[in-house]
C-alpha cells in the first residue's frame, strides 16, 4: 500500500497542506491545539487499507498552511468553510469529518453549517456546546494573579512569546501534562486537579512539570517532527483560534437554535483535562438535545485529551465501525 502523501491544496482562498493515503470515500481528520496533520499518522493506514480516502490537513495557521495576517480571519465560519472548500478541490461529494481538540469544534460546526457535505461526524474531546449566556472572555475564570489559559492567550504576542523561547519544551509540556499519563483530573476527595488555570505573572509553562522521560505513545522522533513544524510556523495561528472565541459567540446568534442533523458519535479520555471544566460533564449529558442523531458517547478509560495518539488503535477501529455503519460502500 502506498504511504501517506502530501500536497498543496487551494481551498478556501488559502493553500493548505494536506496529507493523503488511500482510495475511497472521504474521512476527514481534523488536528486540534497544538497538533498538525501528523497526529492522525496512526489512522491513516488503516482507514486506507479498509478502502477509504484518509485525508488529513495542516488546519489553517497550522504547520505548511497558510496562515492569514488578519485575526478574525481564523473564526469558527473561516475553519468550517475549509473543511468544504477542501472537500470542493478533492472533488469529494461529502466526507465523514471526525475531530479532535479544535478540530472536534470545527467538526461539529461544519456539519452545522454544511449537512449535506458530511455523511457522519466523530468528536473527540470537546461536545457540542449550546450558546453560552455571555461571550465566553466574560465567562471565565480568573482571580488578581490567575486566569484560564484562554484569557491568557488573548493579548496578542503574549503566549506566542512564552512558547516560542523553546518550541520543544512547550510541546513536550502541554503534551504531556494534558494526556492520561498525567494522572487522574480529580483529587482523591472528589474534586477537580487544577489544571488551566495560568499565573498572570510566571506563565503557562511553568506550571506545567516537564516529564523525565517522553509518554509511551510519543516517541522522540514525533516530537522533533511537531518541534519542527512549530518552529516553522510559530503559534500564532493556533492561538488565533482562541482569540476569536467572543467573535464565535457573536456569530453564533443567528443560529442558535439549530441542531447537527447528521449521525455523530463522541469519544472522551477519562482523564481528559476538559472533564474537570465546571460543567463540562453536564454539557455531555444533555448533548443529544444539540445532537439529535447522537449515536452514542464512549468514554475510554486512563486516557487524556490526544485520543489519536494515546490510543491509536481505539480510535482507528470506532472510525472504520461508524463509517461502515453509515453504508458507504467501503471494502
């Protein structure tokens, strides 16, 4: 079977690198923060050797993609309308998109926005979300000497700083401290590990600890493949995707009350770090009120936030079992 391939694709008015393998209809990965098209290298081969297209991109401001100057040029409408501009400039009629982090977010949007180009939907992470009260910046949580990361990443430039003095330590960190082999996100007694919240003065960073040695599902040569993409493109982009949270809100008014119509599925690490979110369990127990075609959440146990990686197999397997279940005619 031939490896992955990767080329340069105009979608959308940008040029996004995207990787391939495979013959068949359209599965479309979509990385989250901070990933590139390299975390899906686990899937790619099976979902291609069961008979489908694997088709996974550098997500815009992301590795080889381009990566607009203007920050409202990364909203939740631009990230959704690539998914179809993609699927516009490989001539597929419509795709299985499945989602993890961010990606999970632009999964659930485009199949909001654009039903009749996605034949089914896996998130993986981050639920379908109803519209929150106020923008989400107005939200969260923050104290004199302490904020969510999300408020942290607003002011431009900060966090791009704070990452960008040692690209290799930054990912080996996040990575680390946000998958299962952290630990569990509750505390003996019940309550919430902390994690997220950002001392204005030191940083993200340097609460994070940095482990001794690498987690099992990462390897040295795939953190110098990330290290490398980063130190290519910064982190801007991604951070961009944060900074346009409030502008999300805003546009998400004249559609609040619509639903995502196409067969979907959720998967969530037991130990994801966004189980300990205020809330966030509730939200999981009432998506199907978002997602009527909801066919089901898994929850995979002693695993964190990087489902693709930290248990690639898993993951493999739940795409080919829903893709075949929606009758595509795949091998």
């Amino acid at each position: 079977m031939e490896k992955i391939q990767y080329r340069m694709v105009a979608a959308n008015g940008i040029n996004m690198n995207v990787a391939e393998q495979g013959e068949g209809p359209v599965i479309l990965l979509c990385h989250g923060f901070p990933e590139t098209s390299y975390s899906w290298r686990h899937q790619m081969g099976p979902l291609a050797a069961a008979g489908f297209r694997a088709v996974a991109p550098d997500m815009r401001g992301y590795g080889k993609s381009d990566s607009p100057g203007a920050v409202e040029l990364f909203s939740v409408e631009h990230l959704a309308a690539d998914m179809v501009g993609l699927l516009n400039a490989l001539d597929a009629k419509d795709a299985v998109i499945v989602g993890n982090d961010w990606g999970a977010t632009v999964a659930w949007h485009a199949a909001l926005r654009y039903p009749s180009r996605f034949r089914g939907l896996i998130a993986l992470g981050v639920p379908m979300m109803p519209r929150a009260p106020a923008p989400p910046t107005q939200l969260f949580p923050h104290t004199e000497d302490l904020e969510l990361y999300a408020l942290y990443f607003q002011d431009e430039g900060r966090a791009e700083k704070e990452f960008e003095t040692s690209v290799n330590e930054t990912l080996v960190k996040i990575l680390y401290a946000a998958s299962g082999e952290a630990g569990p996100r509750e505390q003996g007694d019940g309550t919430p590990n902390p994690f997220g919240m950002v001392n204005r003065k030191d940083g993200l960073l340097a609460s994070l600890p940095l482990p001794s040695k690498l987690p099992s599902w990462l390897t040295q040569d795939d953190i110098d493949v990330f290290t490398l993409a980063f130190e290519e493109s910064g982190f801007r982009g991604g951070l961009n995707y944060y900074r346009n949270l409030d502008r999300n809100w805003a546009l998400e008014a004249s559609y609040s009350d619509a639903v995502v119509t196409v067969p979907s599925l959720y998967l969530v690490g037991e130990r994801d770090t966004g189980l300990s979110i205020p809330g966030m369990k509730e939200i999981i127990a009432s998506m199907s009120a978002k997602v009527p075609c909801l066919r089901g959440t898994r929850v995979i146990p002693d695993c964190g936030h990087w489902l693709p990686q930290e248990r690639p197999d898993v993951v493999s397997q739940v795409i080919l079992d829903f893709a075949k279940e929606l009758g595509d005619g795949a091998a």
